[in-house]
C-alpha cells in the first residue's frame, strides 16, 4: 500500500489510489466535505443546490467518486463524478465535474474510466449518462454512444 | 377505501387505488411475482433476464409501479415501470411494459402519469428515460422533451 493509499483509507467504504498523477488521489468515500464540492460545482458555474438535498443525492448513490489533488499534508477537491443504478442491470452517470484549472490534462478521462470500473466490477453492463452538447466528444471519446439504434435520451420537468 | 383498494393494500410498503378502470389496480408494492413480470416482458418480446438480477433491480429501484387487471378473485400483471433516482434530484425510468393486448387504451399513459406523480411526491424535479425509437412520440405527448438545449442520451457497453 503506498503512502497515498494509507492516507487516504480512514474510512471502511472509502478506496484510493494515485493515478495518474502522483500527487492526484481518487477516494469513493461519501464523506465528502459539502462545502468544498459545492466551491467545485460553482468553478464550473453550476447552479447552487441545497446542500441538504446533495448530501442525500449522495448518499443514495450507487457509486460517487472524488478526485483530490494532495499538497503537503492537504488535500483540496478537484473532481467528483456519482452515479445512480439498480445494482443490477443500470447506472446512470451524473455532475461530472473537474475544475477548470485541472482540466486538459486527462484528469476527467481517469475520473471516467474509474467510475466505469467501479461500475463494471458491480456487474453494470448499461452504463448511461446525458450529456451536453459540448462534452458529448469528450464522452465519445471515451467509448459511449449518442443515441445508439436511435434510442432518446428525454426528459420531464415540471411546469 | 373502496372494495379494489381493500383487497390490494396487503403490505405496509403496499398501495394501489382504481385507475382508470375499475378493473384495473395500480401497486407500488415490489412483492411481484417475477414469473409473472417474466411472461409480461416475453409478451412484448423482451430477451429474458436472471429472475435473481431482476429482484435485485427491483429492491434497489426507487420507484416500482405494477397495473393489474382484477378478474372475480385474480389479479393478473399487465403493466409495469420502475426508476432509479438519487432521491433527491434525478430519476430514471426504466422497464416500462404494458402488455400487447391491453396496449391502445391509455393504461400505458396512466401507468406513466403515476410514476410521474409519485417522483413527483418525492420533489424529484428532473425525470428521464430513454426511449426506443418507436416510443418516442409516447412519451413526448405525456411531456417528455428528446434532447433539450442539445443534451444527448449516451450509453456505454460492454466490449
């Protein structure tokens, strides 16, 4: 176990490894400090969410994984990608997010292809996601389908 | 509670009310009988599935929703539709069936309207799914948009 991976496994659900960088660390712990995620999502200029309600949505997860540059003894968030899933058959990917100043650097393809693992190791075999229009390349890239056999991905909001 | 509601609500996590036939029940209870759910999807020639896995999706599904037909004593399945969801933002709908002989009488509309209504009940505000080419239009008259603002359904399987 490397000095990395011991700092990082306080917890028994929590899981890192240093890849690909050997100071960027990926932890499946949900113990994720709410503040600092919500700092992230507002670099990438999402919306605010109700903190109490992301707690939840990550807490009824199948799958959440962050992503931490380490500087000296700190560590400060720089990526998080979640998932909802059955546990069986479906997985569907949300807030995929790297911060910008750790973009175009292949950080969001290791963040990716960490979650697909994680999700492949649980015997997932459709892995889904919505994309928008300026990531649906990035996805690409990575092996997914844009309406594949001419399936739809659609939505419902309230009025 | 009418006579059909009383006869249905056997289990705590069950409920069900006389919409929109009086012969026809709704439950949101996941005590279904797989083997039954099973010659439901063989009946719209779904490619069958390990009854093991589909329990396991069915307990890890947000939402479960079962349509049957009451005849005298017997209650038979002829529709069903589940999703995942994060409790608190995104729900996906997966499996939605009716079967073929009862298809054209607006069961499948009213099986969706109460998935809706239930995510609904629950303030889970973004509502997806994905759709086979030649439900599209099903679901778009029920409110449902096909790639809003360019985002695109994308799925990974599997080499």
């Amino acid at each position: 176990m490397s000095f990395w991976k011991r700092l990082f496994t306080g917890s028994e659900s929590g899981d890192s490894e240093d890849l690909p960088y050997s100071n960027v660390l990926f932890s499946t712990d949900r113990e994720i400090d709410l503040y600092e995620l919500e700092e992230l999502c507002d670099a990438v200029g999402w919306s605010r969410r109700p903190l109490r309600k992301v707690k939840k949505a990550i807490d009824h997860s199948f799958c959440v994984i962050s992503m931490y540059e380490q500087k000296e003894q700190f560590k400060h968030l720089i990526g998080f990608a979640r998932a909802t899933s059955d546990h069986a058959f479906n997985a569907t990917i949300w807030d995929v997010v790297v911060h910008p100043e750790y973009q175009g650097r292949g950080l969001g393809k290791t963040l990716m292809d960490r979650m697909i693992s994680e999700l492949r190791a649980a015997d997932i075999s459709n892995i889904t996601l919505f994309a928008d229009p300026q990531v649906v390349d990035f996805y690409r890239r990575l092996g997914f389908m844009a309406d594949p056999e001419g399936i739809k991905g659609m939505f419902w909001y309230p009025e």
